[in-house]
C-alpha cells in the first residue's frame, strides 16, 4: 500500500483507487467539533478485502 499520511484526501484516494483496492473512509472529528477545510488523512489500515482511510478536517487559515 502507497504511503498517504498526512496527504489531503483528494490525492490519497486517487492513488489508493489506482492500486485497485477498495477504499473506505472514515471521518474522525474532535469532541468540540471544529470546523476546519484542509482534509487530510491521518491513518490508514489495510485489510485483506479493503484499505481504511481515517481523515480530519483541519483548519490551516486564520480568520481575519
């Protein structure tokens, strides 16, 4: 399986699904919910019949 920790999620599926594995994803979210943009992925593990992609939604710009 390709490295995708820390890549933003639209690029790691690209390159999971190139692999020709089915992907699942899984949002994980802080208990107060931060509202954030830059989707990143955070872990991935790999099964026999699937890769799980664990992403967060992270917040990179400062509000003015």
């Amino acid at each position: 399986m390709t490295n995708v920790l820390g890549l933003d999620l639209e690029t790691a599926m690209k390159l999971l699904k190139a692999e020709g594995k089915p992907v699942r994803l899984v949002e994980v979210r802080s208990k107060k919910g931060g509202r954030g943009s830059d989707r990143r992925v955070i872990k991935t593990t790999e099964a026999e019949s699937e890769t799980v992609v664990y992403w967060s939604a992270f917040k990179t710009e400062i509000d003015a």
